[in-house]
C-alpha cells in the first residue's frame, strides 16, 4: 500500500511530506493506522545527528496512537478495530529479561530494531522511484509514527480502551509514561521525599506530576528557561532554581539548602553530561538517588568523583520510565481517563503532518511542552 509519511533524508534537514510504499504485515507483525502522535526530543536529536544509532533515510516518530487495520499470520495478542499505542520497548514475556522481571528492557527485537529494520532483517518502508543509495527507507525505534500507517510486532502495540482519544494518549507513548513511570517503577519515591527535576519539558513535568501523584515533599524544578516556571507550579513544583541565576556551579548548593542536606531523589531530562553529575551531587549523603532519563549525544561520557558514590549516592538510569509496554500502558491510559493525570494542559501545540517542521522549532526555541500532529 501507500502511506504518507514525514521522512528523514539526512540529517541536520526538516522532514518532508511524501507518499511512500508499505509492505504489509509478514508473520507476528500488525499494520496500524496511526490517528495522532507526538514529537519528543529524542526525535530531534536523531534528526540532529547526535544519535550513535542514527540512520538515514528513515521515518522518525515514537509517540503515537492509531488503530489495528491488518494482522499477520500467527497474530493472537491484537484484532483489526483495536485501538493501540506502539512501544518502542516492547514486551515479548518470553525473553530472560521479560521473564526476570527485574527490567522492562526487552531483548527480543532489540537488535534489528537498532539497525531499522524489522525483526526479519528487512523494512517495510520504500521509496518509489528509487534514489542513488537504493529504495530502502528506515524504520525508527521500531515505530515510525511519522507515518500515517505503519508496521510493528504484535509484542510491540499496547491494546488501550477505545474510549480514550488519540491526540492525548500518543503522548503515553513516550513522555507520559517516561516521567511517570521514572518516579513509580524505577525510583519508586516515597511519601514525604524530597525530590529535584532538571529540565522542565516533555519529560520533566511528568516527572513533576508523578512525584505529586506518590505524595513528595518538595519537588524543586531547574531550568535554563524561565518561560518553563508557570507550567511546572501547575503540576506540583514548589521551588525553582534557574542556574542562569544562581551560576552554574553553584546549582549543587542551592539544592542542598533547600532540600535541608540533599535530595532523595533527582531526574536529570536535559541529556548534558553536566547536568547530570549536578542531579547526581545534589543528592543527599547516605542514600540519595539520581536517575538519569535525558539521552547524551554520541560520544558524551558523564563523571563525578567516586567519593559521591562511596558516600552512598546511587547512579541509576531508566528507559520508556521502567514501565512493561503491554501491561502498564493500558492502565497509564485508565488513569488518564479516570483523571487521575493531565496530559492536556502539556500539549501545547497540535498540528497537521505538513507542519511537522514546525514542532521541532517550536521545541528548539523553547516556547512548546509538547506538540502532537494529527492524521
Ligand atoms: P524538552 O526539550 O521538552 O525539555 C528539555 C528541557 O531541558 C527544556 O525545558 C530545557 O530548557 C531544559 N534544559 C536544557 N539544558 C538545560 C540545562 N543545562 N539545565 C537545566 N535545564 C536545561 O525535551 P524532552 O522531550 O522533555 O526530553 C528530555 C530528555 O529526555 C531528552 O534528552 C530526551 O531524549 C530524553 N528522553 C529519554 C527517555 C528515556 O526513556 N530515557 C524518553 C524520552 C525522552
Ligand atoms: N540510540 C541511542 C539510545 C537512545 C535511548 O537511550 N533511547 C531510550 C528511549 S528515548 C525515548 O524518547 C531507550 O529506551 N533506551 C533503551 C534502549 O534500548 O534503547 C544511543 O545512544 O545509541
Ligand atoms: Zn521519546
């Protein structure tokens, strides 16, 4: 069939509006229709060639919603109608890491999924006529939701209420579920802790709200941008430190003071290196934990002195929040509905696939929380 789509030529170059060719399911496989999706910083750092595993031409996009339109052989886990939300970490059940039920880091299509390709080795997506490096177009994190219809493996759709909208959900996708579940699965903060959150995005106010949600203390907010103050007190800050303010290096001891010797728990969703060992410093003597969300450009390392880390705080990293794709997605979706969390207010921004340019300036220049294009 065809589809159109915002493809990736190269990077570093907007997205264009294309008509493109999609092969259909092959076996384990389901084609979607995707209704709406977001756009998230790391698609922008993929587009800006920052990512080790960036490959070109492809079809970004990992934030999406849409509706089962065909299966292939062997599918049992999802009909045609059903409404889902593609995982980028997907849940098998089957593999050593699903079954340990330590990690939601699922292995099983991992590796093709790194190299864009499908879990037989192939794409989905081609180009009509062909260009000079072949007709072979990439998929992206095993989603490609730029695409008004796309490929994925039945292990990698969430089935969720066919109730909840499409422009708000996509978001649970990624962000939602990716600052949420940081706090509930992978930090697990406590009622009462002390909790600090650099970058106040996409990602961060999430964080913020999920730190409301378990009942945190303080939640202190860091930000180089001032304009990110307003919508963070909204979903439960209650301090904010500006380094352009109180300099750069002197982050670390503001939080200290105000956290009365550190802080439980910090979130670092900037992804500079820098700033992560500030979470990590931050973070109170004995037991505090920093959790690094944010995704360093290729090649960054990150540092502290060992002593922080002797002296009991925890470096730790979480991925898609912690959370198991096809069993905690769906109830993520129930607790929007139940209004249990807003997604609303954070959507700063909707927009057609022409306009897709649009949604990484306006992340860019700092004026969207997230923006979300509609099919
Ligand atoms: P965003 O652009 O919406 O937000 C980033 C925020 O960080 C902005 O408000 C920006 O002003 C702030 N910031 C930038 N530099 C800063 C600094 N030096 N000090 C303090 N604040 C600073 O991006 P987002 O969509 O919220 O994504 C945030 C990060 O999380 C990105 O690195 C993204 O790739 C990553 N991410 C990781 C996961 C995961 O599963 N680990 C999932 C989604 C996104
Ligand atoms: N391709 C990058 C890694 C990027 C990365 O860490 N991605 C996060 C999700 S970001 C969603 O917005 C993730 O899930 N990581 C775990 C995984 O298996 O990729 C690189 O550095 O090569
Ligand atoms: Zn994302």
């Amino acid at each position: 069939m065809k589809t159109r789509a915002a493809v990736a030529w190269e990077a570093k170059k907007p997205l264009t509006i294309e008509t493109v060719e999609l092969d259909g399911p092959k076996h384990g496989e389901v084609l979607v229709e995707i209704m709406a999706t977001g756009v998230c910083h790391t698609d922008a750092y993929t587009l800006d060639g920052l990512d080790s595993e960036g490959l070109f031409p492809a079809i970004l996009g990992h934030e999406g919603a849409g509706i089962v339109r065909e299966i292939g052989a062997g599918v049992t886990s999802v009909k045609v109608g059903d409404h889902v939300i593609p995982l980028y970490t997907p849940e098998c059940r089957q593999c050593k890491t699903c079954l340990s039920q330590r990690s939601n880091l699922c292995t099983s299509i991992r590796a093709t999924q790194g190299k864009g390709v499908m879990p037989d080795g192939t794409s989905r997506f081609h180009c009509e006529p062909a260009k000079p490096q072949g007709n072979q177009i990439f998929h992206y994190m095993g989603c490609s939701t730029f695409s008004n219809f796309t490929v994925l493996p039945e292990i990698a759709v969430a089935k969720v209420r066919e109730d909840a909208p499409f422009d708000k959900i996509c978001y649970i996708g990624c962000g939602v579920t990716t600052g949420i579940g940081a706090v509930i699965y992978t930090a697990k903060v406590w009622p009462g802790a002390n909790v600090v959150v650099f970058g106040l995005g996409g990602i961060g106010l999430n964080v913020i709200q999920g730190a409301r949600m378990v009942g945190a203390d303080k939640i202190i907010g860091v930000d180089i941008n001032p304009a990110k103050q307003e919508m963070a007190k909204k979903f439960g800050m209650t301090h904010f430190v500006n380094p352009t303010e109180v300099g750069t290096d002197k982050v670390v001891q503001a939080i200290v003071d105000l956290t009365g010797g550190g802080a439980d728990f910090s979130f670092d969703c900037t992804g500079n290196v820098n700033v992560m060992r500030q979470a990590l410093e931050c973070c109170h003597r004995g037991w505090g934990e920093s959790i690094i969300i944010g995704v360093a450009e290729a090649g960054k390392e990150i540092a502290t002195r060992p002593f922080q880390l002797v002296t009991g705080r925890v470096w730790r990293g979480s991925a898609f929040g912690g959370a198991r794709g096809r069993t905690d997605v769906p109830k993520i979706v129930d607790w929007y509905m139940e209004g249990k969390i807003n997604i609303d207010d954070l959507i700063t921004h909707t927009m057609p696939l022409e306009k897709i340019n649009d949604a990484f300036d306006l992340m860019h220049a700092g004026k969207s929380i997230r923006s979300v294009v509609v099919f």
